[in-house]
C-alpha cells in the first residue's frame, strides 16, 4: 500500500491537506491517486484570491496514464492563499514528492466543522482498502 503519512487529513477523492497557522492549510494529492497518473506533465491549479467550495473542481493534473484531465476536488472551502510556483516548470514534483515539494495550494479555510470531516491518516487507508 502506498504511504499513507500521519498528522494529515485526507478526502476520499485522494486529497491531503496539512493544517498551518490560523485556518490556513496546504493540500496536494496523495500517493495513492499518484501512482494511478503516470506521468504528470501537466498541472492547472486555483488562482491566488480565488474562492473555493468543497467538492467542487479546483485544479487539474494531466499524465500520460490518462486521456485528458483529471479533477482535484477542494478538500474544504475557502480562499486560494498561494499556489506552488515550482510545478509550473516541474509538474512531476506531484509524482516524486507528493507530501513535500509536490503540493498544490494553500488555502484559507472557511469552516472548521469541514476539516473535522475528513479522515484521518488511518480513515483513508480503510476507506483505500475498501475501495
């Protein structure tokens, strides 16, 4: 199974998202959606300021494993705080880092009760195992 890290949230659309300071929080993709994409040449992410709902489509990974474009769903809602500025030249760093270097955006979070919700790191390796 893939690494499944501890102190993260997790949405069973295969989205981390990592708690920061105040209500911010960082998200990306987890290693079990990484290793279904091949390789991603490609990452459209949210515009700083933008304002998010969760479960709603945010951002877009492209790969050579997929016919066009796969859907990030927000993990919560809020506002896009800062998008990560490496992937623009290197969009494989979601592949080869995914809980690191890899990450998507941040954002602001609007509701706490939403971050509540999510799994933890041993939720979302059930809610895997029985997927």
């Amino acid at each position: 199974m893939p690494e499944v890290p501890e102190g993260l949230r997790y949405t069973p659309h295969d989205v981390w998202l990592r708690e920061g300071n105040a209500d911010t929080v960082r998200v990306g993709l987890t290693a079990v959606r990484v290793e279904q994409l091949a390789d991603v040449v490609y990452v459209s992410l949210p515009q700083v300021g933008e304002d998010l709902v969760v479960e709603d489509t945010c951002a877009q990974v492209e790969s050579t494993g997929l016919d066009g474009l796969w859907d990030v769903l927000a993990p919560v809602s809020g506002v896009v705080t800062a998008t990560n500025p490496l992937l623009a030249t290197t969009p494989d760093l979601v592949q080869t880092d995914c809980y690191g270097d890899g990450w998507l955006f941040e954002m602001e979070s609007d509701d706490p009760e939403e971050l509540e919700q999510l799994l933890d790191s041993d939720g979302y390796a059930e809610h895997f195992s029985e997927s």
